[in-house]
C-alpha cells in the first residue's frame, strides 16, 4: 500500500468530518492572493499547503524538486519529474501532517506561515494544457445519443464497442471553476426547409466528465500499453465539458465537434492524484465483444468516483438533476491512453483527457440536460417553478465528485461556472 494512502492516518490539521480533502487525499492545485503570486499548493481540509515555503523551509530536502516546481503558476514543471517523485512528494507531506509527527506541527512560525485558510486564496489554473482530447465512452450516453437522433434499434454506431472513439478538442478555452462564460453565438438551423441563421444558441448544454492529467508520455512513434498506461497519469479532474446542441447539429458533419464545443470547457482546481484513488479501484464493465489485443487490460482499471449535477437559478436555490458514477464508463481509462497513442502519437505532461459524458443506467444519472430532458420533451421542474430543457443564462452548473468507503472519504472538490448572456 502508498504510505499516504493508509487509512488510519488523522492530521494534526483540523479536518472536518465528511471533507472531501482528508489526509488521504492531498491533491494539488495553483492558489494566489494578494500577498502571493500564483504558487503551487497542496490542500487538506480547508487548508492550502503553501509548497513553495515548505521548500524554502527545507522540509522538502532529498525530494527530486526544485524551487522553480513549486514557485510557478501551474504544476507542469512539478509533473516533470514523474510518477514516483510526486509518490515521495505525497508521502512526504502526508508525513509532516500526520498526528504523531512533529517537524512542523510544534513550529508555529512556519505553521502560520505554510498553512493559508483555503477563504484566503483564489484557486487558478492548476495545469497548462497542451493538448486536449475528448472520449465518448459511456455506452448509456452514445445508446442515449444514438436513439434520439438515429435509431434505437442501431443506437451505437459499428465502430463504437471496437474502439474508444474520441476526437481533439482546443486546450485554450478550459477553464477553472468559478469562472462565467457567456452564452456562445454562432450558425444554427432551426428549420430544415430554411437557410441557417447567426445568433447565440439557444441549446447550451453541460456535459458531466471527469478528466484525467498525464505525465511526459513516450516519444512520439511509441505506444503505451494498457500495463503501462496507469504510469503516465498524474491525477483527475471534474470536466464539465460545455456544449451548444444546436450550433452542434449544424456543424458536426462531417468533421465532428467544432464550435459547438471550444467555447468553454471548466475543470475542477484540485488535481487528486491516481495514487489517491487507488481504494476505490473497481471492475470495468463486461467488454463484448471481447476487445483487440492492444486494449486487453488485467486487473481493476476503473474507479468508484460519485458524480453528480446541480443547476442554480440567478438568486434561487440548487436543483440536483443528476446522480451518476465514473465506474459506469465502458472505456476505461487505461484503454483511453493506449489507444490514443497506439499509432505513435505522443502526449506530453500536462495533456488533458476527458472521459465522454458520463451517464448511468437510469433516467437520473444521465449527464447532460440533452439525456436528462430528452431532447426537450421531458423539462426538469425547478424549485422557482421554471423548467429546463437547456441551461438558461444566470444559471449556475455546480459538478461535484468523490469517492467513499466505510473508512476513508476522497473528493474533488466541485466545478461551479455560471453561464452570462451572451456579449
Ligand atoms: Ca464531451
């Protein structure tokens, strides 16, 4: 087992019962405020962890990492040194934290000046996206798809229990939670027997994803294995990854997503290592047909992650519209990366993954308004006494994560974006 991960462990830091940031969970994330640029942070509680003092108080010493890693606004420079270094580095904290130890915990200087209340800081880009790649690997979400649009005989597509389908996205318009967006303008066509029409959409669509984060990959012209895939992914994210479905069904053929989706797409501030996860490893669902040779995998590969949506009137109360779960993805992640590079393309640290819209067995755990209201035929009721079909300006998307076992209780925090009118 990963030291940091036992757990039994209990922080002399005040961590509320329930929190989603436990000493076992230490992810890590970029905070500023100000007093502070932006700097690499680990949390627990409501606590960030300033790494870079930390480092310049010698109680990172005989760890791989420089200054510069920690005193920097993302964590690529961090995610550098690998997999097994930012092991010890979690080790290493889960350490300084952990009750009995008293390196820091009696040095109340340093304390005041390491711990920040989490109030005190503004959470910013944690990672500088190279590339960004989506999947599409709920069957629930492309069988939903298929049915509506298609047939629900053929729902999937003949490609789709063969291959992970995905496509590339645009890394420069991911955002971090609590950032508004303004509803996207662009070319719809309302009416099949009328020319398209210029003006914002009127179908903005969340989709409920998680992400995952590589490490440096394999050069370019080598492959990862499924074996080796695990190695080569620094952490997880929540993924809201925002859609206009109108301005998607003009455009989409034959190329695929385009406009519809590079307007926004908002991620959670806290990267939760795989280590972390490690407990709430879980069967992938059955594969069949069995898969080609190069997607074989051996062992739990897909994760027990809670998953679930709320929409907030501008100045009225949440409406939870979706409970889902990570472990429902055909495709597992894994399978995402070897797939991705089994014809030599390289990722790079710093790459982002998406998932594909997550969407469970039942009506409940869909993730997207699209599956939720059924193309419109089936609006959600709001407490105010509105409904949705799509999201409505002012509304506020909150995604929240985590995983939970009798002893040990692991998040990710939340992604709140609110959506503006469009400018
Ligand atoms: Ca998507």
């Amino acid at each position: 087992m990963i030291k940091a991960n036992d757990p039994s462990l209990v922080s002399w830091v005040d961590v509320e019962k329930g929190s989603d940031f436990p000493i076992q969970n230490l992810p890590l994330g970029v905070f500023k405020n100000d007093q502070l640029n932006p700097r690499v942070g680990m949390r627990i509680g409501d606590f960030v962890i300033d790494m870079k003092s930390l480092h310049v108080l010698g109680y990172l010493d005989n760890l791989p990492f420089s200054a510069e890693a920690f005193d920097s606004n993302s964590l690529n420079l961090l995610m550098k040194k690998g997999k097994l270094a930012c092991r010890r580095l979690r080790n290493r904290i889960s350490d300084l934290l952990e009750k009995e130890n008293n390196e820091l915990q009696n040095n109340e200087h340093h304390v005041n000046q390491v711990l920040i209340p989490i109030e005190q800081v503004e959470m910013v880009m944690p990672v500088e996206i190279g590339d960004y790649t989506d999947f599409y690997s709920s069957r629930e979400h492309a069988t939903n798809v298929g049915t509506m649009f298609r047939d629900p005989n053929n729902a999937l597509l003949p490609n789709w229990l063969w291959i992970p389908v995905g496509y590339h996205g645009r890394s420069s318009s991911v955002i971090i939670s609590d950032q508004d967006i303004h509803r996207p303008k662009g070319q719809t066509k309302p009416n099949d027997n009328e020319p398209p029409v210029y003006g914002p959409s009127r179908m903005i669509d969340f989709e409920l994803e998680m992400a995952f984060i590589t490490f440096d990959g394999k050069p370019l012209g080598e492959s990862i294995s499924t074996e080796e895939a695990e190695d080569y992914i620094f952490g997880m994210v929540l993924f809201n990854d925002w859609s206009a479905r109108d301005i998607q069904k003009w455009e989409y053929v034959p190329l695929g997503p385009f406009l519809a989706k590079n307007f926004a797409s908002s991620i959670s501030a806290w990267v939760v290592s795989l280590d972390a996860l490690i407990p709430f490893q879980v069967d992938t669902p059955q594969q069949d047909p069995e898969v080609l040779s190069y997607l074989k995998f051996e062992g739990k590969k897909s994760y027990d992650i809670h998953l679930q949506v709320g929409i907030t009137p501008d100045g009225s109360e949440e409406k939870v519209v979706c409970d889902s779960n990570f472990k429902y993805m055909y495709w597992n992640m894994a399978q995402q990366l070897t797939h991705h590079t089994v014809n030599g393309c390289n990722v790079r640290g710093g790459d982002l993954l998406g998932s594909g819209t997550i969407s469970g067995p039942t009506p409940d755990s869909y993730g997207s308004m699209l599956e939720l209201a059924w193309k419109g035929t089936k609006p959600i009721q709001m407490p105010d006494g509105t409904e949705r079909k799509f999201i409505l300006d002012g509304d506020t998307v909150t995604m929240r994560g985590y995983c939970e076992n009798d002893k040990v209780r692991i998040g990710f925090g939340e992604v709140k974006t609110k959506l503006l009118p469009a400018k």
